[in-house]
C-alpha cells in the first residue's frame, strides 16, 4: 500500500477481566462458586451436615418455593414475618424521624438527648431480646419491638444530619424572606435533608431483618426465623439454606420499596449520597 | 497624593427623593472588641445605584447585613422608608453570590417563593403571572417550569434577581451576585443588571469586589477601608447612561478606575 495518511485509533487497553460484560462476569462468577461448591461437598471434604450439596440444595428451594406458592404453612411464616418487619419499619421511621427532627432542630434535643441516645447505640441491642420477650410475650410484639429499637438510631442520626445539611447562604436567604422556624424547617431543611433520612431508612431496613429474626430465634413464634431453627435443630442445613434464601427476597424488597419511594420524593437529587440501589 | 475627581456627596441630578438613610452608624463586635463599622453616613435616593468596594474585613459585607435587617447596629440611625429597619422586611430585596434556589421547586414557583413564605399559598398562586412577566423580562420566559438543576449559572441568578423583584421592594442589596459566574457572562448580567434597574426605577446597593463592576454600574461608588471599617471617600461616577461595555475602553472610566485603585492601594501599602 502506499496510503500517505497515516489514521490512527486511540484504543483504551482495558484489562481482559474489565472487558467482560456485566452479566457474563456475575454469571460466571456464580458458576465457578457453584462448581467449587459441588466439587467439596461431591468430594466428601466437608460433611452433608454441615454443607449440603448444591443439588440438594435446589430441592429444597423448589420444595419451599412450592409450598408458598400453594399458601402452605411456610406461607404463613413468611406473612407473619413480613408482617412484624413492616410494623417495626413503621415504628422506627415515626420514632426515629421525630428522635432526629428534636435532636437537630432543637438544642435541649442535642445537649440531652442525644448524649442518651449515643450511649444507647453503642449497646449490643441484641442483648435487649430476652427484656423485650419478658415485657411483650412471645407474641409478634417483642420482636416487632426488638427490630424496631435496633433500626430506630440510624434514622435519628441520618435525620439530624439531613436537617443540618442546609447551605449558610439557604438559611440566609429564608432569613431575608422573613420565614418562621417552621417554614424553615418544613420548606427548606427537611426537602434537603431528604437523602439522608432516606439513607437512614435503608440502613434501618438491614438492621429491621436483623432484629426480627434474631426475635424470632430467642422468642419463637410463627415467622420464618421460629422454622429456621425448627430446620436447623432438625439438621435439615439444605432447608435452612432454603429459607434463608427466600428470606433474603423479603429484606431486598424492603430495601428496594425504600429505594423506589425515594426516586418518586427526592426526584431532583439521582445521584450520589444514597448508597447502592439508588440508582 | 491621590486627588478625590469630585466633592464628597454631590448627588447627581436624575437621583429623586431619600429611600435608605443611614446616620452615625457604628457595629462593635462585643466578643472580640472589633470595630467592624464606625461612623458611616449614607443616603440612597430613588432610582440610584451605589456601590460599596474594599478589601476583605473593611466591613461591607457588615454594612450589608445591617442594611437587611440581618444583625443589628451597635448604634446609629438605620431608616428604610420612614421606618427604622429591626429585622428582615418585605421591602428589602437581596441577593447573593450563588443564586440560591430550591432544587425541588421549579423556576416559576421560586420566583413566587418570598410572597408564599410573607402571605401563604394563595397570595404565591395570585403572583405567579407577576412572576412571569419577571421572567419575561429578564429572558426566561421558555424556563419556568424547569427545576434548577437544569439552568446555568447565569439563567440561575436570572431567575433569583426575579425572586428578589417579586415582592416589589424598595430597595436592592446585592451581595457580589456574579462574581461566582465567567467573565463574559458577568459583564453581560451586569448590563442586564443595568437594564432590569432601569425599567423598574430600582433603588440598588451593591457590595463587589471588582472595581470594573463598580464603575460601570454605579452613580456612585462608596470605597471603604478597615480597622476600623469606615467610608473613606465617596466617588460620583459621572458617565452618561445608559452604560455600555465599551465604555470600559475610555480614558474616563480608567480614570475612575485608577482613581479607587489609588484609595484601595494605599490601604494596602500601608
């Protein structure tokens, strides 16, 4: 050839793993850990007991699979389950949003309440479970209380931090219009302050799972966590890996119906702040 | 020795009754001792636009302030329309070095935010057609169901000199408003500046860092000095209007110019 011009492509050499596309990469991922998986437990390294083989497993999750979707007993552990989360989500948002308005509104709130409420926190709360049991029975109410203190604090120190998150040039500027504290607050501190306490909320849903289960496991009950350790006692490990499973499905859509109201209020602000899931 | 162009106080002559009078005004800051303040006298006329430059610390953010009812003189006579200033009032528009708007309220409903805060919802809806009519005037017609977010820089302070209108106050403050913008915006907003005060008969009191700035837009420029921050002279800005940026290439306005940076200048080397 003699072309004069010389055309040259600017290539970004990635790194061959980086080329991969997304769902390749995490499909293969979960192959190489099911194989490995397969290979320990086939192999008899590791006990049945212990960890059962991946297809038992997958009985086990169409088994359960099956039985929720006939309306079976596990459905109603699921409900039941479901249930005590919400009411627990309810009640730490309400607590800790009106914990966080007092803690960062008001200076009584940050000179004395929030020195308690620190102290608290750093508690092991788990350890609060055979209280709860004592004071509420083994009904829902101790758990729905368990999970419901554990997942209150995040959402009063995300609250409180939100409410400060206002620029010295925004406060002005409701200074100068003459606006009252509470137009402050309800037209300018707390729209700002809303992807915090929506962080705060999806940190409060991991920690509203946490506290039902670990209720469920202490106190009984019907839920999902009183068939766990049914399963568990009966060394049933691939029915326990089971319910886990499914149980899971209910802590992401939690987290997901947080995630999703969050998009529909803080329309204007999509990015950054919110942690994963928020698109 | 640097000679003042003029005698203190001539007022020039399209400038109408007093708006803003300020007497033997003093700010003493208790906790340290500082005297931000001592002595200033000032007199805004209807229709006039004064301009405040100094240093950094000679008390024209202070000034400011006092003047928007934002803190409190130590003493001296502060007087807006008759009435002694004792706190934020409606008749005092103000604006700052960002443009401040509610990301979650569009362009219109920012605008109408001051009458929705002072007289409620009702009042906010009933001044929305006011507010478009300001958009209109400051070239933001097509913007005013659009969130903030989707403005620029200088469409943002556009719409916030509309939301300082709105209200219909007596008097402007402005604290350095483009100074966060390019410089080509800048002078552009400033001649729009120009134009919006002119077509409202706005009284106007601008605290700037850029004595350019100053001179293109003022009838008269205080300049001001610290420790203690006080007035040191008061320059009347005697160029015909309506100002245009090529009057920033005479040899008057660089007169004017040269004439502050001297005032400024032997602060400095002192």
């Amino acid at each position: 050839m003699t072309d004069a011009v010389q055309t040259t492509v600017w290539v970004e050499r990635e790194a061959l793993i980086d080329r991969i596309p997304r769902w390749a990469a995490m499909l293969g991922l979960f192959l190489a850990f099911v194989l490995i998986w397969d290979l320990v437990t086939r192999a008899g390294w590791v006990s049945p007991i212990i960890l059962p083989t991946p297809r038992e497993t997958l009985d086990d999750l169409i088994f359960v699979g099956q039985n929720l979707l006939s309306g079976d007993y596990m459905l109603a552990a699921l409900w039941t389950t479901t249930r005590t989360a919400a009411y627990a989500f309810l009640i730490s948002a309400a607590i800790g949003f009106s914990l966080g308005v007092l803690v960062g509104e008001t200076k009584f709130g940050e000179r004395a309440v929030l020195p308690y409420l620190v102290a608290i926190d750093t508690m092991p709360k788990i350890a609060f479970a055979p209280l709860f049991i004592a004071w509420l029975g083994f009904g829902i109410e101790s758990k729905v209380a368990l999970a419901a203190f554990i997942a209150t604090f995040p959402i009063v120190v995300a609250t409180a931090a939100g409410l400060s998150a206002s620029s010295e040039n925004e406060r002005m500027l409701f200074r100068t219009m003459g606006a009252g504290r509470m137009q402050t607050l309800f037209q300018l501190k707390l729209p700002n302050g809303l992807p915090y306490i929506f962080t705060g909320l999806k940190i409060a849903t991991v920690g509203v799972m946490a506290g039902v289960i670990t209720g469920e496991f202490l106190g009984g009950g019907k839920g999902m966590g009183a068939l766990i350790r049914q399963s568990a006692s009966q060394m049933n490990t691939p029915r326990v890996f089971a319910l886990i499973l499914y149980l899971s499905l209910l802590g992401l859509g939690l987290y997901f119906l947080v995630a999703w109201a969050q998009r529909r209020l803080v329309f204007w602000n999509r990015s950054g702040l919110t942690g994963p899931g928020a698109g | 020795m640097v000679q003042p162009l003029r005698d203190h106080g001539a007022a020039p002559a399209r400038a109408g009754r007093p708006v803003y009078e300020i007497a033997g005004l003093s700010k003493t800051y208790a906790r340290n001792q500082l005297v931000a303040l001592e002595g200033v006298e000032l007199t805004l006329r209807q229709g006039e636009f004064v301009s405040v430059v100094g240093s950094s610390g000679c008390g024209k953010s202070t000034l400011l302030k006092i003047m928007a009812g934002l803190i409190p003189p130590t003493t001296g006579r502060v007087v807006l329309e008759g009435q002694p200033v004792l706190g934020p009032r409606a008749d005092i528009g103000m604006m700052f070095q960002q443009a401040t708007l509610l990301p979650w309220k569009t362009t219109l409903e920012n605008v109408v935010l001051p009458i929705g805060i002072r007289q409620g919802r009702a009042a906010a809806a009933a001044a929305r057609a006011r507010a478009k009519a300001l958009l209109d005037l400051v070239g933001l017609k097509d913007f005013a169901d659009v969130y903030p977010g989707e403005l620029s820089g200088g469409m943002a302070q556009r719409a916030s000199i509309c939301r300082m209108l709105v209200t219909e106050p007596a008097v402007l403050l402005l604290d350095e408003p483009f100074s966060a913008l390019d410089e080509l915006t800048r002078d552009f907003m400033n001649m729009e500046l120009q134009r919006i005060c002119a077509e409202t008969r706005a009284t106007a009191f601008l605290v700037t860092h850029s004595l350019a700035e100053a001179v293109i837009l003022s009838d008269r420029i205080l300049v001001m000095r610290a420790r203690p921050g006080r007035v040191i002279e008061e320059v009347v800005i005697d160029l015909p209007r309506p100002r245009t940026l090529e009057m920033i290439n005479t040899a008057e306005f660089g007169r004017y110019v040269g004439h502050i940076r001297d005032l400024l200048g032997q602060e400095a080397a002192q």
